[in-house]
C-alpha cells in the first residue's frame, strides 16, 4: 500500500501541479463545439487566416482603385537656381553665362484608365512662373489652362481588360479559402480535442486498471495461501499489477503532452486544466455526392482557383503575343498663354497641340519573340492538364469522402454498442474471478476486449467529426442548417 500511496502522489503532483508557484489550477470542462467556437477566435491558425483575407481585400482594392479617377497635384515650390550654364553663341561656340533665378510650377490633372482599350485619358491644368533675379528683374508666366491628353496602346495586350476577368475571381477565391480556413482550424481543434479524449480516456482505463489488478492480486493471495490457485496464477495477477502501474505512468505523460497542445491551441494559460466531454449527440445528415460536389464546385477556392489559373494563363499567352510589336499612340489638345503678368497669361490664348505616334517591331529577333509566344502557349496546355487532373483528383476525393461518412453513423452505433457489452462482460468476469470460476486468462482477455473497445467507441466518434467537418470544408456548407457558411467580410476585415 506504500507504494500505491506513493503513486498517487506523484500522479497527482505531475498532473495537477500549477506551473505557476501559488497559482491555483482551473479545471474547465469543454464540449467540442466550445473548443471549435474558441479555436475560430483565439488560435494562430485563425488569425494567420484572416490575415491573408485583409492582404487579399487590399490587393483587390488597389484594383478597384486602378479603375477610378485619380486627381494628383505636381508641383516646385520653388526653384532657384544662381550658377553658370552653357550657351551656344551663333558661330557655334559655346560660352558661360551667369543665371540667378527663381522658378515655380504645379499642375493639377484628372487621369481616369480606360479598361475598354487599355488607354489613358487625363485632363490637366499648369501654370509656370518664372523670376530673373538680378538687374533687370522681372517675371514671366506660362499658363495651360486645360489640356486634354490620351496614351493608347495599340496592339499590346490590354492589362485592365485582362484585371477586369481576373481580381474579382482571386477576391472570390481568397474568400472561399478564408471560410475554408475556418473549417479547417475547427479540423485541427477536432484532432487536438479527440487527442486529449482518448488520452483522457486511457488514463482513467489505466488508473480503472490499477484498482482492480491491486484488489484482484490480494484476493489472488488469499487464495495462493488456501491452495485455490496455481502459483503460476498469483505470479500472473502480480505482472497485472505491475504493467497496471507502468501504464498509467504513460498515460499521465501522454495526457499532460496532448493537454499541453489544446491549451496552446486554443491560448489558454498554463494553469488551466481541460476536461473533454464525449460528444455523445451527432448531426444525423444525409450527404449526397452529387449534391456535395454541386455545392463544393459552386462554393469551394477550388473551382475558382482553376479558373483563375486558366485565366492568367489565358493572359501570359496574350502579353507574349502583343509584345511581338508595340505601337503607342499619344495626343494632347489644349490651350495655352504666356504673358510678364498673372492675369495676362491667362489671355490671348494659343492652341497646344500634340499628336505623336511611336513603334518598334522587330525585324530580326532570331525568333525570341516567338519563341516566348510557344512558351506561354505550352504553359497554357500545361495548366489546363494540370487543372484536369487535379477536378479528378478532387471528385474521387469527394466522392471517396461522402462514403466513409454515410458508413461512419453505423459504425459509430456499433462501436457504441460493442463498448458497452465489453464493459458489462469485464464486469461480469471480474465477479465471477473472484468465486473461482474462471481463469486469469479468460479475465485477461475481457480486460483487453473492454480496453479496446472503449477506444475504437472513441476513435469511431473522431472519425465521424473529422469526417463530417471536412466536407463542411469542401463545400462550405452547413448540413444542419441546410444553408452556405458565409461571413460579414467587411465587418471580419475591419
């Protein structure tokens, strides 16, 4: 009994024992949706994925932003300048000239981008003033009252068409990867939670264990001493005994390791305790495959993945194929007025107009050019074998998964039932042990039968859970709501 006693006070000590010195240890009780709910809140996992959704709702915003009007304000306040510079006289000489003089300018433009052909079109306002310091000082003005200008690109590829196609389908699947994410940590709190269930699970087998291999050896005693049983048999029930207590030396390491990676998992402290429940009520849901895949093909990151790889795989062939020549085309209208006084600039106004048209094509490039076109198009048939192989992949997955899970409800029922007659037998057996009627051998095997089937009813019941949430994952939906999962973007984003 010394020992025992000893037992229990190291047990207790290792796992009760508040890391913190005074520190009191709370035990808190948990259910499997409160972890899960938790988990979505507090976990790294959950902050790491709603981290990529603000990088991705700002990188969509940027492009919004590329399809509306920018106003921007240039402008040198001022500049002076007091040096020498070069001047060329009329016989082709050069000479130094002395220049002190004070110059400013600012231009106020409107550029609005035209997605439809891939141009530029601003509207601007400047004014330029100039001082010649020094004798004879005077000023000078420069006014542009309102030019129109247009940058167009002819032949090359159209970046904002192509961003048009693309953005919103990347947003879209960033926000079906975030909710996915969100299943997916409550997929890591489900294994984290079931961890520490059986681990809770086989601490309280061995320490049920221990109790009966101490009682069952000293009955066994008694019966050595009145000749009821072999010496082969005491020896056997002491070897119970002594396995009983190295089990639940591992099994306190064991639950005190899985206890360790919940807590942090979920951002408790150190000197909280979690105690599992079973989850003993499940969705009873019907899960059809086709309706599944419907579901996971309309809402899942992805079906919108491919078709934003085909996409940008669609556009890498279009930019090598505009590069192969580049023509530019700009024009700027306007009014313009120079004049010694402010108000005078803005009289007397003369046309400015500029109209200029650039190129290059390429007359001999020994076949770079084309060579890059072949490039994108050989990447294009690559995607799009990838992409096949890959909704292949992801149907036999689905469909693979959408068995196991309408097995699982049955497999469940019988696990659930064989641990409750293994627990009746064990029971049964241990009594009957103790009048004689059987061996150590029958008693040791009921002891095994009960063990495991305690822990198949367990890892049947992770199996349903892990199941279930990863269709949830796939295709974002809510079977016991019969509804999507969605969120409130912008106020998750805020």
């Amino acid at each position: 009994m010394r020992f025992k006693n000893l037992l229990y006070c190291l047990v207790l000590s290792a796992f009760c024992a508040s890391p913190l010195f005074g520190e009191e240890t709370q035990r808190m009780s948990l259910s499997l949706s409160e972890v899960m709910m938790r988990a979505r809140r507090n976990s790294v996992d959950a902050e790491v994925a709603l981290n990529q959704l603000k990088s991705a709702y700002w990188e969509y915003r940027s492009y919004r932003a590329e399809l509306l009007p920018e106003v921007s304000l240039n402008a040198t306040l001022p500049s002076y300048r007091k040096q020498y510079s070069s001047y060329m006289n009329n016989d082709g000489s050069y000479s130094f000239v002395r220049n002190n003089y004070l110059q400013m300018d600012g231009e106020l433009s409107v550029t609005q981008n035209i997605w439809l052909t891939g141009g530029k079109v601003s509207v601007n306002t400047s004014l330029d003033f100039y001082r010649q310091l020094g004798s004879p000082a005077f000023n000078r003005y420069m006014t542009i009252p309102v030019a129109l200008t247009l940058t167009q690109p002819i032949f090359g590829v159209n970046n904002l068409k192509w961003d048009r196609r693309i953005e919103p389908v990347r947003y879209s699947e960033a926000k079906a990867q975030f909710l996915s994410a969100t299943e997916n940590v409550a997929l890591t709190a489900i294994n984290y939670y079931f961890s520490l269930l059986m681990a809770q699970e086989n601490h309280s087998i061995a320490e049920q264990n221990l109790e009966n291999a101490e009682r069952l050896y000293e009955v066994a005693k008694e019966k050595r001493e009145m000749g009821r049983i072999s010496q082969n048999d005491l020896l056997q029930m002491e070897l119970n005994l002594l396995n009983a207590k190295s089990d639940l030396t591992d099994c306190v390491s064991d639950l005190k390791s899985n206890m360790f990676n919940l807590r942090s998992f979920l951002d408790y402290g150190e000197n909280v305790d979690i105690v599992p429940e079973i989850p003993v009520d499940v969705p009873e849901v019907e899960i059809n495959y086709g309706d599944a895949l419907e579901k996971a093909l309309a809402n899942n990151k992805f079906a919108k993945n491919m078709l934003r790889r085909q996409l940008e795989a669609d556009y890498e062939v279009a930019k090598a194929k505009g590069a192969q020549r580049e023509i530019n085309l700009f024009a700027q209208i306007g009014y313009t007025g120079t004049d010694k006084n402010f108000a005078g600039g803005y009289q007397n106004l003369k046309d400015n107009q500029v109209v200029e048209i650039g190129f290059e094509i390429p007359l001999v490039d020994w076949g770079r050019r084309k060579g890059k076109v072949k490039v994108a198009e050989s990447n294009r048939k690559l995607v799009e074998s990838q992409v096949r192989q890959e909704n292949m992949n992801f149907n036999q997955n689905l469909f693979i998964l959408v068995e196991r899970y309408g097995n699982q409800l049955r497999q469940l029922e019988t696990a659930r039932r064989a641990d409750e007659i293994a627990q009746k037998r064990y029971a049964t057996n241990v009594e009957t042990f103790l009048i004689g009627k059987i061996s150590t051998l029958d008693l040791n095997d009921s002891r095994v039968k009960k063990d495991e089937a305690r822990r198949e009813y367990v890892n049947e019941l992770y199996r349903f859970w892990n199941y279930y949430y990863q269709i949830r994952s796939l295709t974002l939906w809510d079977y016991q709501k019969d509804t999507g999962i969605d969120a409130d973007f912008d106020s998750i984003i805020k």
